[in-house]
C-alpha cells in the first residue's frame, strides 16, 4: 500500500522527536539512564511475549451504534479533532465490545475540518457535541465534562482501541480500592509493546512513562499500582471529583501537563492515582499533537513543564531526580516496602496457609505497605499469581526474575521488612538478606512450628525414625529463630513452647486471618457433614481416615440419610478409595466452597496429630456453621466446649457431637453465633492489626 504524505511526515516526526528527546534526556537523565533508554528502544521485546491487542477488523464506513444509557455508571469523553479514520476505529471498538457497566458516549469535536462530524452523524446513540472553533484538548475534555450525567467521567482519546473488559476492569479500581482518585489504563502500542504503565513525576517538573517499550508480562508492571499520574489518553474519576477540581486547567491550554496537574491535585487531596494494568488500551502515540516538542501543538509540553514545575515547586522536592532507580518511583508512594516470600505461590482455594497468606498481603496493603511477592521456586502459577496482581501486589517470576542473589543485588535495598515462610526458605534466604537488604527486619513467618508437628504425629504413628526426623527439624526451625528479628507463629501455645525452646527470640502471635462469611441457608433447609483440607498435609489423611472408618458408621446408624463431603486437592488413593463408603462423598478440589460453607450443618476437623492454628475450624466458622473437632484440631483456638465448639476424643464420643448437632436446632444456632463472634475477636484482620503495625514500625 502506497505512503501517504500524511503518513512519511508522521513518520519524519517521529523519528526527529525521538533524536530530540534523547538529546534532551542525556541533559536531564545523564548518560547511563539515557543508554538504558535506548537499549530498551533498540532491543525489542520478542514477539513472544508482546499482548495480542484486539482491534476491529477494517472495513468501509457504514452506520452502527455505540453502547448508549439514559443513566450511565460512566460518561466516556472523546475529544476529537480531525484524524477521523483513527476516531471510527474507537468507536466501532466500543460498539463490538460493550461495557457490562451502563455507559453513554460523548464525542466532542474541536473544529474539525476533515468528514468527522458527517461520519459521526450516523452513530446511533452517540451524543455529538460541536465546537465552532478548535481550543484545543482541555477546552474539549471540559465541554464533555459538562454534559456527562454518570457517576464517573472516563477520558478517552481518539487515537485509542480499548481492549475487552478495560472499562469494567477500570471502574472495579474504584470499588476494590477505597479512596481512589483517578484510575488510569495500561497503553500499548500497537505492535503489543508497553507504552505506558502509569507514569512518574521528576523534581525537575519532567515526567516519564513507566513500563515504556517493555513486555507487558514483566512483573514491575504488571500489578495494580500507586503513580505519580496516568495519561489523559485513558483515564476515569469521579465526575463530582472532577467538576470540584473545575475540570483540567486551562492554565495548561491548549494541552500537555493538564493530566499530570490533574493527578497532583488529586494526591493533594489524599487520594490514591492508580494505574490498573488490567484495563488495557491501544494506543497510538502521537497521532495528533505528533511527537516532536519543537513543533505544533507538541510545543507546549515544554512551555507547560515549566509552569507545571514552577505552581508544584515545593511538592516537587520530594519527588526523585531523573535517573532514579526504577523500584523506588512506586516504593515512595507508599509508607513501607514489604518482601514477602513463600516456598510456593499461594493457593487460597486450596489450604488454609495460603489463605491466611494472601489475607496478610490484604492486611500490609491496608496498612499502607507496598507488598513484593515472590515464590522460591520463581515460578509464575497461573491465575494465583494475576489474583495476587489485581490485589496490588507486585508479584516477581521468571524469566524476568532469573535468580534469588542476583534479584536481590538489585531489589534489596528497596525492603524495608522481609517476611519469610516455612523454616527451609528462611534458612536458604537469611544469609541472602543479610547482605543484600542490611536495613530490612528479618521476619519469619512459622506457618505453624513443624517440629511440633513432627513430634506429633510420631507420637501417635510410634515411628522412632520419624520422631528422629522431628528432632532435627526442631534444630533447623530454632536456628532460624534464633537468626531472624522476629518470629510468627500462629497460636499463644506455639508462643509458650517458644519461651521455652527460643527464651532469646522476640515472638508474636499472628493468627489465622478471615472474612465474615454470608448467611448461608436457613437451619431448616441444611444438611450433611462437611471436611476441608488439601492432602499434601499428612494430619488431613490420617483424619480423614479415621473419622471415616472409625466416626462415620456410628454416625450412620443413627441418621442414615446424612452425607459426608470431603473436600480437599492432591487426594491419594487411600483417601479416593473412601468414595466407595455408604454415605461418603470425596469432592478433592473444589474453587469455591461456599455452597458447602452456606449449605452444611456440621463441619468436621478430626484431627489426631498436628500443629498451628486450623484452617479448617476458622473457616467454616466464619460462616456461621457449627464446628466438631478433636482437641489437637481447636489447640490455642479460644474457644469453649459446648458454647463455640463441640469436642470429641474418641470416635464415640465424636459421632455422639456430630449427631447432636444434627438435631438440636437451639445447640446449632448457639455455636452457629458463637462461632462466628469468635473469629471476629481473635481471627480477623482487626484483630491482627495491632501485630501488623509492630512489624511495619
């Protein structure tokens, strides 16, 4: 296809804007940050690993409509001037790819003089507004603003292709974060690159786009994140935060620095500017105002830096220089930087350490904490890592992640606390940390004490090898102790034994940490006896073996009718062979418990060995549904026989608690509230809070 003369002085433009800014990035950034820049421009980013972005397929102009509500959620504001071809292909974008969220669209058009507003006349549901003469982007954005009836105004450039689901991802920053402000897409370019994951402000008034020219998988950019600002090219507010702040300042007319002055003010106020990388948007750069800032519109970014420097001077100061290492730009927004590492990625679905893990991160988050994740193996798993993503945690993997000691060479000075799982990672990273983050608080995280746990079960096997075992795990886990700032463990029993075992070691207790749960059904239309708990973990087996061969029949004979649902991954054979038991239902993993947590009468944790703080007592707690455990199963739990829980040691004892459960109504709601009350006090973030506040001090 033959270069128009549009297209060769696009290109032209281009390329002499970027000679320019690499001139004026050697005067602002220095030497080595410009190379980088370069390199990065330079090296490309394999096709591999660039986003498939999503466009319309082209076709000649004939009339559709875009999505279009009487009361919109949200009031999307193009401001358009000429560039038609570019204007039609967002439209038809959002047309073939609706928003859940009801939206209206306003099309604003600046005095164009190409077919715009001949082509946007037959838009169906558009709302078209004309200006009689062009005033550039603000005066556009702004007679938009004024029209808007949603409840947020989301700005979106013509030269744009939002990608499915960037909208409804954009707007749940509002409801998953309280207290934001602004919420900006990710861009890309159009060959799939990083164009811009949030940007940052320098103290000289400069900005820079993070992310720019990278993979959109690499981890720094890839969870949702506190910035400086968000592009104008994609952005959402609230329209009474908008119109309070009197729209974007005209004092940047006609455009450039008016997004950026927009997210100070915005931070002023003490709200949150956050770049969601779940939200993504194509993104043509330049494609109106160009790129050259020595010509045309793009002229006045630099006369609108130095306004925008000279009105935020004294904000300014505390901002960093160009050049400044990539971590710090988002650690400084928050009050401290927390690494987090895991022997692997948590899986709250799947057991109840994982839960209390990602319930922790939650907690740091609350607390004003930036979090960093990475598992020890280094590996990406799949939907558990994006979960940890859309949650703002910043989540490390390979490849980008190539080795803990060089990772930590160049991150370690960004942590100011390191909190460590189970006492074989700990062991492994302690000397790493040491040297890499000197200023960080080593915290190990027990999970539970394993050695108590070791001793346990061989206690109740008669294994003297396997009691052997627990005695030199019991010298790994004391060394650790004894080597880190601070030890977590999960009950005011493990906290005794310690003073014992550790009398030197600074020990607190940091609990299981969960939700309230729903209602769930009416007592009336419950049913069945329920089990939850993965089988990687030994206890779980031998208690499900147990309750099954030794409880369930006793149970049985007395309400034939009932079910036992065992719910857990990774079930062995002995455990899957129960299956074919009277009355036994072997689920293994299941994502969502919640139609067993609302729909049961009775959970079970027949536990005969172990340690910590039970997961699956919590749990079911929470929602409200009532509890029959062993005594090893609720150890430092809080909770009394007969008024939170019921206790059975032998299996008479258990299928007698089980079945009175079933059938006393005033019994089940008693515990059911009692329960409940119970995780409140001792097993919430709340309760955990004072605990997080020490660890972050």
């Amino acid at each position: 296809m033959p270069i128009s003369a549009a297209d060769l002085r696009f290109l032209i433009d281009r390329a002499t804007g970027l000679a320019w800014r690499g001139l004026s990035s050697l005067r602002s950034r220095g030497l080595r940050s410009t190379l980088e820049r370069v390199a990065r421009q330079l090296r490309p980013v394999p096709v591999a690993r660039r986003a498939r972005a999503w466009v319309p397929e082209d076709a000649p102009f004939a009339p559709f409509a875009v999505p279009a509500s009487e009361t919109p959620r949200a009031s999307i504001v193009i401001p358009v001037f000429n560039q038609s071809a570019h204007t039609v292909r967002c439209l038809r974008a959002l047309a073939a790819q609706p928003p859940a969220a009801a939206v209206e669209v306003i099309v604003v058009d600046d005095g164009s003089s190409d077919d715009t507003v001949a082509l946007l006349r037959q838009i169906d549901g558009l709302r078209l507004h004309v200006r009689e003469a062009n005033g550039g982007f603000i005066a556009a954005c702004n007679d938009g603003l004024a029209s808007a009836r949603g409840e947020y105004v989301v700005f979106l450039n013509n030269d744009t292709v939002p990608q499915p689901g960037w909208l409804d991802a954009l707007l749940a920053t509002f409801d998953q974060e309280p207290g934001t402000g602004i919420a900006g897409s990710r861009l890309l370019y159009p060959d799939g690159r990083l164009q811009e994951a949030g940007g940052v402000v320098y103290r000289d008034g400069s900005a820079d786009k993070l992310g720019r020219l990278r993979g959109p998988a690499h981890p720094a950019f890839s969870f949702l994140r506190r910035v400086d600002y968000c592009s104008g090219a994609a952005i959402a507010l609230p329209r009474a935060l908008m119109l309070e702040l009197g729209g974007f300042d005209t004092h940047y007319a006609p455009a450039f620095y008016e997004d950026t002055d927009l997210a100070m003010k915005v931070r002023a106020r003490g709200l949150q500017v956050l770049c969601n990388p779940f939200s993504e948007v194509l993104h043509v750069e330049g494609a109106t105002a160009g790129t050259d800032t020595r010509h045309g519109v793009k002229a006045h970014q630099v006369v609108n830096q130095a306004r925008f420097a000279t009105r935020w001077a004294r904000e300014l100061e505390g901002h960093p220089a160009p050049g400044a290492p990539e971590g710090s730009l988002t650690d400084r927004l928050y009050g401290r930087t927390v690494l987090v590492v895991d022997a692997l990625t948590p899986r709250p679905d799947r057991d109840s350490g994982s839960l209390r893990l990602v319930n922790l991160m939650r907690l740091l988050r609350s607390e004003g904490a930036h979090v960093v994740f990475a598992a020890a193996d280094r590996a990406h798993d799949g939907g558990y890592t994006t979960a940890l993503q859309r949650l703002g945690v910043e989540a490390w993997h390979a490849p980008q992640m190539a080795g803990w000691p060089a990772w930590l060479r160049e991150h370690g000075a960004r942590f100011d606390v390191a909190l460590v799982g189970r006492h074989y990672v700990m062991r492994e990273m302690l000397p790493l940390l040491r040297r890499h983050a000197p200023q960080a608080k080593l915290v190990f995280d027990s999970v539970d004490l394993h050695y108590l746990r070791e001793r346990r079960g061989a206690e109740v096997s008669g294994d003297t090898g396997a009691l052997r075992a627990a005695g030199r795990t019991r010298a790994l886990e004391l060394d650790v102790i004894d080597r880190s700032d601070l030890t977590l463990v999960v009950s005011a029993v493990e906290r005794e034994l310690l003073r014992t075992d550790a009398p030197d070691a600074r020990v607190e207790v940091l609990s299981n940490l969960h939700e309230p749960g729903g209602p769930g059904l009416p007592l009336a239309q419950r049913r069945d006896v329920m089990f939850v708990g993965g089988f990687r973990h030994p206890p779980n087996v031998d208690a499900v073996l147990w309750f099954v061969e030794e409880v369930w029949p006793r149970v049985l004979a007395r309400q034939p009718g009932l079910r036992f649902h065992c719910i857990g991954g990774d079930v062995p054979q002995p455990i899957a062979r129960l299956g074919a038991r009277p009355g036994v239902t072997i689920h293994g993993h299941v994502p969502d418990l919640t139609p067993w947590l609302e729909g049961c009468r009775v959970a079970v944790a027949p536990l005969r060995y172990g340690a910590g703080v039970k997961g699956k007592v919590n749990q079911p707690m929470a929602h409200g549904l009532p509890v029959v455990a062993t005594n090893c199963a609720v150890e430092g739990m809080h909770l009394v026989p007969g008024v939170d829980v019921m206790l059975g040691g032998e299996a008479d004892e258990f299928a007698a608690a089980v079945l009175q459960l079933v059938t006393d109504d005033a019994l089940w709601q008693r515990l059911s509230d009692n329960g409940r009350e119970n995780v409140h006090r001792h097993f919430s973030a709340d309760a955990a809070r004072g605990v997080i506040r020490q660890l972050l001090a």
